[in-house]
C-alpha cells in the first residue's frame, strides 16, 4: 500500500510539473559525414510539447489513486 501512495504523489508532481513546464527540449547529435578521419557532426535541437490536459489527468489520476488508497 506504501507504493500505491508514492505512485499517487509522484503522478501529481509529474502533473504539476507537465503544467508549469509545458514541455521540454534536448539536443540531439549526429554524425552527418564521416570522410577518413574527417568527421562532420550536426546538433538538432527538439522539443516536445506536453499537453495540458495530460498534466490535469496526472493530477486528477493522483489525487483519485490516492484516495483510492485510503480507504483501503
């Protein structure tokens, strides 16, 4: 029952987060040519975007798992 009530919390903090954020970026490298020892590298930078509702649901499935808990 412990694991139920950290899962819950961290649901809600995942969610709490997902709306404070809205997303988040990371750059990722590749080799684009590769010409003996000579290397040519190309960083991308992505983001993904993280949609509201899915920060509510994470806080609404939280606080419905942790109620769930207590009652048990």
């Amino acid at each position: 029952m412990n694991g139920l009530r950290v899962f819950a919390v961290a649901l809600i903090v995942g969610g709490v987060l997902a709306l404070a954020y809205g997303g988040f970026s990371y750059t990722k490298e590749e080799t684009a040519a590769k010409i003996g020892s000579l290397e040519l590298n190309v960083k991308e930078k992505k983001s993904i975007n993280i949609p509201a509702w899915l920060g509510i649901a994470g806080i609404v499935g939280g606080v419905l798992v942790l109620v769930g808990a207590r009652r048990r």
